[in-house]
C-alpha cells in the first residue's frame, strides 16, 4: 500500500501539482484528491457559492449586523471522534479521513458566511423535511441529505443531471410524478421535491435494510450498489464497498455525516447563522395563460432575478399553465396587483417575448380501415426550420422524443394536432421541426437504436461545442475582418467595434428582444426597438445585427 501511495504521489507531483497525497479511511479506501480539503466532488464547493448569490441570501448576508469573524478554536480529531460518536442516530456516524474532509470543509473560515447562511436556511426548510419524513416514518436526521447535495441551493445540478435541494435524477423524478419539460423541472419545487425524495428513500430502506447502504444507493441508484456489493465479494459495509462505488456518489455518505456534525457542533467553531428571510407574506397564485417572467417584472415592477429565485423551477422563465403547471410565488401584496391587471401581464408585448409564428391549413388525410378521415387543424410552421419526419418505435414516448430533438413536448402535440386523449403508437410518423443549419444533424435520429438516441441525448453539451466551433471555423474562413464567435452569441466585425460609437449583438435561433435586453446593462426592449427603428410586432433574424446602445 505504501508503495502504491508513493506512486500516485510521484505522479502528481509530476503533471498535476494541485493534488494531494492519497487518504486512507477506517474502511480502508484510498484515493487522489483534487481539492485543498481532500475531497474530489467540487460540486459540494459549487453549491455553497451558488447558494450566496440568491437575491435573497445576497440582501440577508449584506444586512447582518455583526460581521467580524472569530477565529476558528483548535478541536483535535480525537476530539471530534468523540463529539461525533455522542449525537444519537439511527444512521450510522463514523469518524473517517472522509468524514473529517468534510468537517474541515464546513468550518474554514474562508467560508464561514457561506456556511452561516445555509444553516439559516435550515431553520426555514428542516420543519416541512421533517414533516415528510415523520409522515413516511424515516429517521428525522435524513433532513440533512438536502443540506449535504445541493446546500439548500434549489437549481442546484450535479455532473449526472440529478437536480434540485434533493439533487433527485431524472428516472427517479418521473416515477414519483414530478413533471420535466423544456419549461419546468419540479425537482426544483422544494415540497413537490421533499415528497418524492421521502418516498425515494423509503423504497431504498425496503431494499438494504441498512440507512448507511441507503443513502448510498440514494445517491448512484441501487443497479450500483448491488454492483459495488458484488465487485467486494458480497460486502454489505458500505466503507468496504467505497472505492466500488461512482466517484460522483460515493462522497455524499461522508458529506452527509459531517452535515450532521456541523449542525449539532457549529457553536463551537464561533459559526453564526444567519437569518435568510424569505418574504413572510408569500403565497402562490395560479397562472391561466401563458407568461414570461419579463411581462410579469415589467408590468408589477418586480424584480426579474427575484422572480426567478422564488420560481426555480420554471428553467426559462415561462410559465406554461399545462399539467398543473401553473402557479407563481409572489408576495400578497404582489398577487393582488397581478389579479387586477391580469390581462395587461398576458397582452405587455407578447409579440415580443413569444413570437407568432406562421399558421398555414393542412387537408386532411384519408386513412384506411374504415377509420374516419382526420380533422382539419392549424399546423405551427415556425420560421428558418427544416422538417423532418420520426416513426414511431416501441418504447418510445413524447417526453424522450422531445428530448432527442431537443424541442417541447407541447411543441409536438402541435404541430401533429396530438391533444391531451390522442396517443402515439408504433409505426406512427410524427413531424419534428428543427433549426435549418442543424437538420443534418437530426435526421439520423430515425434510423438510431434507443441507446444510440440516449447516448446523443447524454453528449448534447459536446456536440453543441463542436457545432459552435464549426460555426466560428466558417465565420472566420468566409469574412476576414470578423472576430471569432463568442459563447454568448457576439460576433461583431472587429472593424465596426473599433470605428461606431455603439454596441451591436448579433442575434441566434431563439433570441427575443426581452432576453437580448438582459445580456446588456443600461439598456431594454423599447431602446432597443427605438434604436433600430423597428416596429411593434417586428420578427428577428438570425444573423441580423443589432444597436444595443450607446458606447
């Protein structure tokens, strides 16, 4: 083992400098580390920072009274290994190079106010966790499991998809019912969330009969603890089955005790809480029609990011009232101004954050076996898309079909007239409509396997680096003077920067006018409008060059 050690050591020493010696548990687990407290999942860093910049744990923080911070008093391990054997639980607390990691991590003073602020909001969300658990009979401590994946951070999101305070995966969300669309993702609704993750749990205590084993396959799936199982030669000890188990789950264990260390001991380390007060008088409103976050700020005068902070799970700031997707949070007060000019909110330049697209008259269809002809309907032709037309396999459902085209369920249901009681069945042709610059790209989603089409699904974020690599190699080949196309979308000849005296943006598929207005401070959708003496129901197109506003 020492031998080993060494190794990795020399290693590391030679071509990554940033790790650290590997660390040995009482389980006998050992690893490189890719961080300064010696765990390797940076996403439990991530979430503690994200969590900061919530507008309402920003204003919470900015409004403490007392900000000095105390130094850290020196408790040695054997101490804490003594603390943490006194806290009573039914989940099994151990004291581990793992465990300590995590303890470390939560009381460095470089990020005490963050820590301070979590466990403020622990006094908001540990009463409704604890209500859940009682009512599905699971140990109390569990509560902890949301302070440990996302650090109460609701639009918090892990290397694998799983999302939300409860970091739940996509698979797990749909068989509690939650809803995931282009729109919505419910993981991010606290209490729709806490529901599913108490009986997610449940069903995993009804497996392994062991909490530690558990919260294990809570976080990687039971498939990989039962192959973690396997792979140790039928160990059922969760630290022998350690270093078996997914590097993205296997530090949530520890995390999670030492979460449970921290909120009994936090006194201690001279940590304060602070108080995260979240509006007193908010309540939720339902939706009737179809509403951007923009119309909703605008109109009430509310702020956008705070809309969007109570609201995480609506991902694009659109409320599509569909599946009993319709509620809002706002404050009371907020609720009966929004009641009384209802209708102007819908109506505040829709044709600006939503597009009207071109309807044309399809004829019907005669079809055989003495099945009735079809009805007449509207189908959305939307504008520069190319169309392409998918058979229906066994299997196959709207929700993964939308997902491989990376369109909106509604958006099928659309443009084939499939409302709420019509079904697909296999051999079924459907018609998909994609960007024309990607149809290529599409089109040989018919003739994939299933697992073909999920492996596209699961590279989206590679494939769309290369697409817009390929876009910035062909902007520069065909224009000398252009500058390379940014992530954000600017592609402004370098020339015209240098001699105008405004800022341009150049605008891509899917940009409207309230989302380009947020890209750029001092500016908004009327000036822009008004700078490029565009009219009221005016359509934008990609490519087209925009004046933003003055230098």
């Amino acid at each position: 083992m020492k031998r080993m050690n060494l190794k990795y050591i020399i290693i590391a020493f030679i071509f990554l400098p940033i790790f650290l010696p590997a660390q040995t548990n009482s389980g006998g687990t050992s690893g490189l580390v890719l961080n300064g407290y010696g765990f390797e999942n940076n996403l439990f860093i991530t979430n503690l920072d994200s969590l900061a910049k919530i507008s309402y744990v920003e204003k919470a923080i900015a409004n403490r009274k007392n900000n000095s911070v105390k130094k850290n008093p020196v408790i040695s391990d054997s101490l804490v290994k003594k603390k943490l054997s006194k806290i009573e639980s039914y989940v099994g607390l151990p004291f581990n190079n793992e465990v300590n990691s995590f303890i470390k991590f939560y009381i460095d003073p470089l990020n005490r106010t963050k820590v301070e602020a979590m466990l403020g909001l622990a006094d908001y969300y540990e009463p409704m966790f604890e209500e859940n658990l009682k009512k599905y009979k699971l140990p109390l401590e569990l509560k902890y499991l949301a302070m440990t994946g996302s650090s109460f951070f609701p639009a918090a999101i892990s290397q694998t998809g799983a999302s939300g305070i409860w970091q739940l995966s996509y698979p797990v969300a749909k068989r509690y019912g939650l809803n995931i669309s282009s729109y919505t993702d419910e993981r991010r609704d606290v209490i729709k969330s806490t529901v599913a993750a108490a009986k997610y749990l449940k069903e995993m205590y009804e497996i392994y009969h062991d909490w530690q084993l558990t919260i294990a396959a809570y976080t990687c799936g039971a498939a990989n603890v039962n192959k973690a199982i396997s792979r140790a030669n039928g160990e059922r000890n969760v630290w022998k089955i350690y270093n078996f188990l997914p590097q993205y789950s296997r530090e949530y264990l520890p995390a999670f005790i030492a979460s449970i260390y921290l909120s009994e001991y936090y006194k201690e380390y001279n940590i304060v809480p602070i108080k995260v007060k979240m509006p007193e008088d908010m309540d939720t409103l339902v939706v009737k029609q179809k509403v951007h976050f923009g119309q909703i700020a605008e109109v009430l005068k509310i702020s956008m990011q705070e809309l969007k902070d109570l609201n995480p799970e609506y991902k694009v700031g659109i409320i599509q009232p569909i599946n009993d997707n319709n509620s809002l949070r706002i404050s009371t007060k907020q609720i009966k101004a929004f009641k009384a000019l209802e209708d102007s909110i819908y109506n505040y330049n829709s044709t600006v954050y939503f597009q009207v697209a071109k309807t044309v008259v399809i004829p019907p269809k005669v079809v055989s076996s003495g099945e009735t002809s079809t009805e007449y309907f509207e189908e959305v032709v939307p504008k520069n898309k190319a169309k392409l037309t998918y058979k229906i396999k066994s299997g196959d459902n709207i929700g993964l079909i939308a997902q491989w085209y990376n369109v909106s369920i509604n958006e099928i249901k659309s443009w084939n007239n499939l409302q709420q009681k019509k079904t697909i069945y296999p051999g079924q042709e459907i018609i998909i409509y994609v960007p024309q610059y990607e149809e290529a790209k599409y089109k040989e989603i018919n003739s994939m396997t299933f697992a073909e089409k999920q492996k596209k699904v699961g590279k989206t974020s590679t494939s769309n680096t290369k697409t817009a690599s390929t876009t910035g190699k062909s902007s520069s080949s065909t224009t000398a003077n252009k500058s390379d196309v940014l992530s954000s979308g600017l592609a402004i000849s370098n020339d015209v920067n240098k001699m105008s005296s405004y800022v341009y943006y150049k605008v891509k598929s899917g940009d409207n006018l309230w989302d380009i207005s947020r890209k750029f401070e001092g500016t908004s959708v009327e000036k822009i409008m008004k700078l490029n003496n565009l009219p009221k129901n005016y359509k934008l197109n990609v490519g087209q060059v925009l004046k933003i506003k003055e230098k």
